[in-house]
C-alpha cells in the first residue's frame, strides 16, 4: 500500500494508512466514500485503482441460524463462507481457495479439485464483507479457516491476509480467536506457527496410516508420526493445545480400540481432540454417521483418560453449510473456471 501510494499519488505513509483504514477498517468499496481522504487525492487515487470487493452471488439461511454466503470472484469463480451464531460466539468459516487439492474422499469441496488459490484480499474481505451484511448488534467474534481449500497449501496468501485481520489498523481479531486449520502439511505448519500466534487444528480423522491413507491422500507424503512429531516440534505459546479433528465414521474409525490409539499418538502432543460425527451425503452412501451414543462413548473415554474432548455439534446441514459439504453449489458455477494456478 505505502509503495502503490507514494508511486501513484507521490505521498507518504500517513495516506497510504488512511487509505488502508478506510478499505479495512470502514469497509469503503469505492474511492468516493473515503471521506479522510482528500477531495483532489480521491480524484486521482480514482484514476489509477479501483477497490476489488466480494461480489455476494448468494445467501442461504439455516432453520438453525447459520448463513451461508457464496461469492463471485472477479474472475467468475464463486467460493462460500458460512456464518455460525451460537450465543455470545459468532464465528465465520472462511475459504481460502477455490476448490482444494487435498482430495479427501470424505470432502465434497475436495471433488472440485483445485481451482486457483486466493489471494490475500479475497480471503480478508470475507469477514469485511459479512460483517457489513450483519445487523449492527451481531458482531463476528471468531474466525476460522475451516471452509473450502487447504489454508496452507496457500500460505504466502494466507500470512498477509490474516496480518489484515489482526491488524488493529483494519479487522482488529485477536489472534486467540483466529483459528486455522490444516490436513497436516507439516513444513507449512511451523511455517505458520513461527510467523503467526493462531491457533492450529489439524485434521486427524483416523488412528492408523491405514485408516488415514485410504480418506486423505496427503498421509502418503506425511504418515501420522511425521505429522505428530512436527506438532510436537511446534513454537506454541506455554498453555496452547493444537485441537485434533477427528471426523467420526461409523464402523471405520469410532471405536474404543480407536479411542485408545488416539489417545497413544497424542501421547507428548499439547492436544485437545474436537469429535465431528459425519455428515451423511448421497455423494458418499458408503460411508455412515456413528450413533449419538457410540459418539458420547468415545468422547467420555478419551475424557476419563485426561484427554480434552469436545464434540462439533452439527450445524448448516439443510443448506449444504456443514463440514465436508462446501462445494456442491459451486460446482455448476465453477466449469467456466481456468485450471490451477501455483
Ligand atoms: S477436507 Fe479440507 S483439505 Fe480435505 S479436500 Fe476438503 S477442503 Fe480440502
């Protein structure tokens, strides 16, 4: 910003963080409504750029309050963010690709292959932008880099945009209530550790290499020990836990012989564990959602055990807004979309 100001305007760093105030801090989407800026800059500033924002394609609300929101990209592609209110806490979901490559079997969005990734703007305006959709009382309290795409395969984008969201010159989060979460690109993550204090979620989904091999191919390149022993390796703040998820299928990975293999591998590891029963899709008949009731008995057990266990409750589900569902509307709306590019 500073660089494009003082070439295109011939100013300094006070109207380059004007400018920037008003695109993250007020939400200005054209030049015009940047009233801490010059009449004559705002003229000029006008010629040379212009303010790309999320154009909303689409909005779909949940019986159960969630929001899903799909965006156009400038380039035709659309990607979605989902809004959770629950109480006090509003979180965000955010994407940070379009499609993803990860290609976990269980993953809808992971059937879209990967289209492009995002740059730093598309991924910080999500919150920007649903923030401005919300009433003034309902604030976005958390964010997390949950929706579609693997956060660190792009993290050059990734690093800036959530400088964006922590900066209190703009979105103003702290970094407790940004969480991003990974399939486990260990070089990445201590990337991402050593660059940023956010919280980590890694998604384990299984208590073998087996298990774990057969839904998410990137346990290929890094089987579960690798992936352990770089967590074990990370810079956390004293105190912080890594939140292992772990999607419950029934008859494959939920049972209490699972439970204490868990519970072995995260032997040494500052964990938690955050149980997601599946979400049953007719994309996916093979694979079934645990009873309630084998999934209250594997959290207890982890629990008697001493291990922090949490289970997502579902949410979204009637608007394709749940884990492991993002995507199918995109589809369609994707074809005319360029191949990846790295
Ligand atoms: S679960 Fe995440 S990493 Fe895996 S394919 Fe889906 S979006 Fe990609």
């Amino acid at each position: 910003m500073e660089r494009f100001v003082a070439d295109q305007l011939e100013e300094g760093p006070g109207t380059a963080l004007r400018i920037y105030k008003e695109i993250w801090q007020q939400g200005a989407t054209s030049v015009a409504e940047m009233g801490t800026v010059r009449r004559e800059l705002r003229e000029r500033l006008d010629e040379v750029s212009t303010i790309a924002t999320l154009e909303l394609a689409r909005r779909l609300d949940s019986t159960d309050g969630s929001i899903k929101f799909l965006w156009r990209l400038r380039d035709g592609a659309i990607v979605e963010s989902v809004l959770i209110p629950d109480g006090q806490r509003v979180t965000l979901c955010m994407s940070s690709q379009v499609g993803c490559a990860m290609a976990c079997t269980f993953c809808l969005t992971g059937d879209l292959g990967l289209k492009r990734h995002l740059d730093p703007a598309e991924i910080a305006s999500q919150p920007l932008q649903v923030q401005r959709l919300l009433p003034s009382d309902m604030r976005i309290t958390n964010l997390v880099l949950m929706g579609m795409g693997e956060p660190l395969h792009n993290l050059r984008n990734l690093i800036p945009a959530l400088r964006i969201c922590l900066d209190d010159h703009a979105l103003n989060y702290s970094h407790r209530r940004i969480t991003v979460s990974t399939v486990g690109l260990v070089p990445q993550l201590a990337e991402l550790a050593m660059a940023l204090p956010v919280n980590l979620a890694v998604s384990l989904n299984a208590s073998t290499d087996a298990q774990r091999a057969a839904m998410m191919p990137v346990n290929r390149r890094y089987p579960i020990a690798a992936l352990l022993d770089g967590c074990r390796r990370l810079p956390l703040p004293s105190g912080k836990r890594i939140a292992f998820e772990y999607v419950m299928f029934a008859g494959i990975n939920d049972s209490l012989d699972d439970a204490q293999r868990l519970l072995e591998l995260l032997e040494d590891v500052p964990a938690k564990v955050n149980l997601i029963p599946y979400n049953e899709n007719p994309d996916r008949p093979v694979l079934r959602r645990p009873s309630d009731e084998v999934v209250k008995g594997f959290q207890h057990f982890l629990i008697n055990r001493g291990m922090g266990c949490t289970v997502r409750t579902t949410r979204g589900l009637d608007i394709s807004a749940a884990c492991g569902q993002l995507g199918k509307a995109e589809a369609a709306a994707m074809q005319a979309v360029p191949g990846p590019a790295r």
